[in-house]
C-alpha cells in the first residue's frame, strides 16, 4: 500500500480529516462525540498542538492544527488509535473503525487559514445535517461566537485577529465571514476525489519544495513527486550544462553514446521518482528493458568514474537551485 506524503516541521498547520470505514458511523452516539473531543483536549496538552477549528459528523471528521513540535503524525496517531480503542470498548466491537490512514492538508496559513476554519465549520450545513449553522453541536462554530471560559482550550484568539484587531468586534467580525461568499477555490480543491497534499501560495509551495523534496522522495510515497523538480526543469538544465539542445535528449543512435540523455534519464529516476512507463515516454524510449538499462548503467558508471560523478552532482545541484526559483 503506497504511503501519504507526511511534512513536519515546527509551527507547521494542516487541514487533517477521516471517515469510517465503508463510509460507516464513527460517532453513533452523543458520548462518542463527547469522548472524541475530549481526546482532542488530552492531545492538547499531550503533544502542544493548536486546534484552530474542528467539526464532527456522524461518519467523518475534520480538524484544522498547527503543530509547534512538528509532531502531527505522533499526534493523530495517538488521536485516532485512542478513539478507535474507546469506540470499540463502548460499542462492543474490534477491528478498524477508520478506512485507513488520515488525510492532512500541509496549509500556508497566511493566505488559507481563514477559509478553510469557514470551510470546516460550514460542513453540517453544506450535507445537510441542520438548517442553521448555529443548531449543530459538534464543531467549534459556537466557540467563535462565545466568550465562556469552556472554550479556552481552542486556539481562536489568533485566528479572529486575523479579521479585525479590535477584540471587541471578534464575534461580529466572525459572523459576517463566516456568512459571506465561501471561496470557490478551497471548495474546489478540497471536493476534487484526489485532495491536495499542500494549499498555499506560490512561494510557500517553493519554500516547501526547496526544503524537503530529496527528504521526502520515496517510491512508496507518490506524492512526494510532487515536491521534485519538473521533467522539463531537469532537461533544460542538463542540456544547458553539457551545451546541447533538449531535443538531443530524446534521440538515441545504435551503438552511439549519448551522457547528456543518460544523465537526464538518471536524474529524472533519482530526483522525481519517477517510473519506467513516465521514462519511457518522455524520452522516447520502446520498452522499460531500455530506461532500466540506462538507469543502471549510468548509476554504476557514477560509481567509478570520479569526472562523470563531479558532473552530475553539479548538474543535480544546478536542478535544485533552479527549482528554487520557479
């Protein structure tokens, strides 16, 4: 089974989410909605995260934090191993209540946060579930609408600031965002059957790569192809570097040796991840037997041949800067 791509770093905010298993009740009753946000409280002071926001439906959860350790997955890990176990023990059942590993949203909070509290808040409104935002129980809406010491715990104060500076106008503040137009953007990415690992800006998704791509590459992880450079980044700058155009990159003669195209092939399989089938057909190539032999011919001529293994990690470093400022 492949793995989600997972970023921790500290102060980091994500959108985190789950549903049942088969799209089954995860919260039957009013006790299971009251122990799963006591959870969240016990993982407040457990693990020092922030909730921002959070909404709970009767076969799906969503929760918006930010992580000062850098310890999201330690965190959720805990959260729903713990509600698992409790569901379990109170319903008389066993086995998985999830239908697999959470879902998390990498968010850039300066453009972001704001939408996605008026996304998460609006979900029992948007499926159905009441007809007024303010009857549903079990999300943190009212906790922006209230003053009372019992809601202390949910990190709001830094959020609502972000609509207006003066405290006194917080709670009228909220009320009209979170009754004005949703954004047709957030509502689009995050309804798509394949979500986004990552919402932010352009620069933050640089930042993001710059520091983390090689990190994070691995084929188990699909998305973390998403962090390399781009194929077309990769050839302009190895066809720069060895003063041939990019079209030279694609051709291959019998029996003639072509480095510029083989240290592309390589780079492409190493920085990006990327399999035969995508190889092949950015390069030309007839049959797997044909990059598979490139990949490993190069890699162990690297091995040996101090020169050729000098030139492409000056290559390699040349990709990444020039990913950094894309």
């Amino acid at each position: 089974m492949s793995r989600p791509l997972r970023i921790e770093y500290p102060g980091a905010w994500y959108h985190v989410m789950n549903r049942g298993r088969r799209s089954e009740e995860i919260f039957s009753d009013r006790e299971d909605y009251y122990t799963f946000i006591r959870l969240i409280q016990e993982c407040i002071e457990i693990w020092n995260i922030k909730v921002g926001a959070y909404c709970l439906m009767p076969n799906q959860y969503h929760l918006l934090i930010q992580t000062p350790n850098a310890n999201i997955a330690r965190c959720m890990r805990h959260l729903n191993g713990v509600y698992t176990q409790r569901f379990n023990r109170s319903h008389h059942c066993e086995g998985q209540l999830f239908r697999g590993r959470y879902k998390s949203i990498l968010v850039d909070a300066s453009f972001y946060l704001l939408h996605l509290v008026k996304y998460i808040h609006k979900r029992p409104l948007k499926l159905g579930l009441v007809d007024k935002l303010d009857a549903y129980d079990w999300s943190s809406h009212k906790g922006y609408l209230s003053d009372s010491k019992k809601w202390d715990w949910l990190y709001k104060d830094g959020i609502l600031s972000m609509l207006t500076r003066n405290r006194r106008q917080w709670q009228k503040a909220y009320r009209e965002f979170i009754l004005g137009e949703d954004s047709e953007e957030v509502d689009r990415l995050l309804e798509r059957k394949k979500m986004p690992f990552l919402l932010g800006s352009e620069s933050f998704v640089r930042w993001v790569k710059d520091r983390f791509f090689q990190q994070k590459l691995h084929r188990e992880v699909p998305e973390s192809k998403t962090l390399a450079p781009d194929i077309e980044r990769i050839r302009e700058v190895v066809a720069k570097a060895y003063r041939v155009n990019k079209e030279d990159l694609t051709r291959s003669k019998r029996g003639v040796f072509n480095e510029p195209r083989n240290v592309a092939i390589y780079l492409v399989r190493t920085l990006r991840g990327a399999n035969l089938d995508e190889i092949c057909r950015e390069f030309h190539l007839s049959r797997h037997s044909s990059a598979s032999s490139v990949i490993e011919r190069t890699k162990n001529q690297i091995k040996v041949d101090r020169k050729l293994r000098r030139r492409v990690e000056r290559i390699r470093s040349r990709v990444i800067r020039s990913a950094r400022k894309t």
